[in-house]
C-alpha cells in the first residue's frame, strides 16, 4: 500500500509537513521511472495545474499541456522550464475550454502527436463565475468544468486504452471540488435556465458531474484497463477563486480558516497521488482528498475502507448523465474492445440549448 495513504491520514496546518506533490513522486520512487509514459493535463498554466505538471514532469515523462493561447502556454513552460531544466519533455495544445470545437481540434492535435496515453488529468476549470454561456449555449461551469473534459475523454479513450498495459493500466484524474454534496446533477434544468442562477450551485453541479463521469469510465471502461478517479485539491489560494474577491481570502488565511488553506505545492499532491499511487493500480471509482479516501459515510473499494458525499456513487444517474453528455457534444459512444456494454437510459427533454436539439 502506498505509504502516504496509511501516514498521512490528517492535515497537519499551514505551511506544515503534509505532502507536496513532489513528495508524493519522491515517495513513490517516481524520478526518472515514467520515459515511456505520455500525459496530458488541462488546465496546466494555473497554479495547482502548474505544480502538477512540474512534479509529473520529475517522471521523465513526456507531458502535453493545454493552453488558452500560445502566449499564455509559451509563459507558463518558461515556467515550469526554469524549476524542471531544459531536458523536460513537454508540449503546448491550443485549448479553448468554453467551445467544444477548440476541444475537439485539441485532442485531434494531441493524437496526431501521440497515438497512445497513459494519464489523462482534467485539472482546468472555472469556480463561481458570473452567468454566462458556452459557444455551444450550455451554463459555463457544466460546459468548461463537465461537457469540455467529457469531450477529451470521448475523443481520447482510443488512445487511453492503446496506452494502457498488464504493468500500468491508464488512469483519468478529475480534478473535482466537496463543493459537489451541495447538488446533484439537476437533470431537467443543467443550464439554469429555470431556476435561479446561484453560481455556487452551478458549480457544485458541474464538479458531481465530473465525479459521475469518471465512476462511469471506471465501470464500462476499467475492464479495458482505463480507469478513472476524482480527486479534491483542496482550498487553494489562487486564480480559481478570481470571483470571489478579497475579502473571502482574506476569511481563509484569517482565523481558523487558515488551518484548512494549502499552498498549490500541496494542493497538487492529491492529483499526484491518484496519478502514480502503486495502490491505484487498476483500480478506480474513488473519490480522493488529502491523499486518502475521502471521508463520510462508508464505502469499500477492494478491501480499502474509505469514505465519499452522499450520491457520489449514483450508478443510475451516471448512465443518464453519460448519454446526456453525448447528446450535448454531439458524438457516439467510443467503442473499445474489452468494454463492459452499458444498457442506455431514456433521456427526456433536458432543455438543452436548441443548436443541440437538432
């Protein structure tokens, strides 16, 4: 069993000794292990996307990132450069994450730079922003948070599953938030558009999504040797939190709140963890917080006592979610062989946007 998940079973405080996601690497006996290995990660120009990426990059593998421009991803590989060396493999996409189309060109650029992938981490993402609408219509959060990397998944599990081998098996991160056991998905109205917009809700929608997403990989696809976890970083200060102004970080390092703040060094250490973790190997269906399962009621995961939210596991709505999903990107399910077949649900009029009705 890996050893962070049986010792660091507790945050210890700020600026403390729970572990950096460099740590995890260094435990895991990581350095220079991973040369055959190809990863992808959204979201990398941020701050816990950032310190994820320098620490998997510490592997030897080679890592693409995705970015809202050039100059943005040309800024942030300086970055990671100046801490990583020269020698770090490493390669810039183009992503737009609120048009489906920019989603969609970036995995074609990916696979036609790779035709395998070992780790797929859905780390990008927005928190509490203003009501707004992707390209395609779809609220912000369930468009870029869920439908975005829904769409990588999609278009990627070809190559998840070509990567995929008896010594590793490979592994979907989705980078989700506790903020998802304030709301399911709601299913007859994911966009908003008839209830009261509450960004919170919106956003605690999109991050069960992802949950649900990666517990319905793990199922139909983990026979294949893909396997999906979701992990929570934690509160991070950082660009994440852009919308909610200074007085609520100012409530976090204040006071009791500042026991609960990680830096993006420690923030990224979970993402690690479910990522190179010996003890995830062929496994997943897990939610992962502090390095360790999550904790609420009981669950049990091949032996391993753990915990997780409230409908974190809704095998139901997951399927339902699935096609939804599909019907929304306008693409059919992957079929790739050893999947387990999956019955497919009814899905009623959601009020989905009208250019996705067609």
């Amino acid at each position: 069993m890996d050893p962070y998940y049986k010792e660091h079973q507790d945050p210890y405080g700020p600026g403390d000794v729970r572990p950096t996601a460099s740590h995890i690497i260094a435990v895991n006996g990581m350095h220079d292990k991973w040369q055959d290995k190809v990863v992808l990660i959204t979201g990398a120009t941020g701050a816990i996307g950032l310190e994820t990426t320098i620490a998997l990059l510490r592997t030897g593998a080679h890592i693409f990132i995705t970015a809202h421009n050039e100059n943005e991803g040309q800024d942030a590989v300086e970055k990671i450069l100046n801490r990583c060396g020269p020698k770090a493999r490493i390669d810039v996409l183009p992503l737009r994450m609120e048009s489906l189309d920019s989603v969609k060109q970036a995995a074609d650029e990916f696979l036609r730079r790779s035709p395998t992938l070992n780790v797929l981490i859905n780390n990008a993402g927005i928190h509490e922003a203003p009501q707004a609408l992707t390209m395609e219509g779809f609220e912000s959060h369930f468009g870029i948070n869920h439908l975005a990397h829904f769409t990588l998944i999609t278009k990627l599990l070809p190559a998840l599953k070509a990567g995929s081998s008896s010594a590793f098996q490979s592994r979907i991160i989705q980078v989700s938030d506790d903020a998802h056991d304030l709301m399911p998905v709601d299913f007859d109205d994911v966009n908003f558009a008839k209830k009261r917009y509450i960004p919170f809700l919106a956003y605690a929608q999109s991050k069960t999504a992802m949950i649900w997403t990666a517990n319905y990989v793990n199922t139909v696809y983990g026979p294949a040797g893909v396997h999906a976890l979701s992990v929570n970083p934690g509160k991070v200060l950082s660009g994440h939190y852009q919308f909610l102004g200074p007085e609520w970080s100012t409530s976090l390092t204040d006071g009791k709140g500042a026991n609960m703040v990680k830096n993006p060094k420690q923030g990224a250490a979970t993402t690690v963890w479910a990522a190179v973790g010996k003890v995830w190997e062929g496994k997943g269906g897990v939610y992962l917080s502090d390095c360790r399962l999550s904790r609420c009621p009981p669950c049990f995961i091949d032996g391993l006592e753990g915990f997780h939210m409230r409908w974190t596991h809704d095998r139901k709505n997951e399927e339902r979610l699935w096609r939804l999903s599909l019907e929304c990107i306008g693409m059919a399910e992957p079929l790739i062989e050893g999947m387990t077949p999956s019955s497919h649900c009814n899905i009623p009029n959601l009020g989905l946007p009208v250019a996705m009705e067609e």
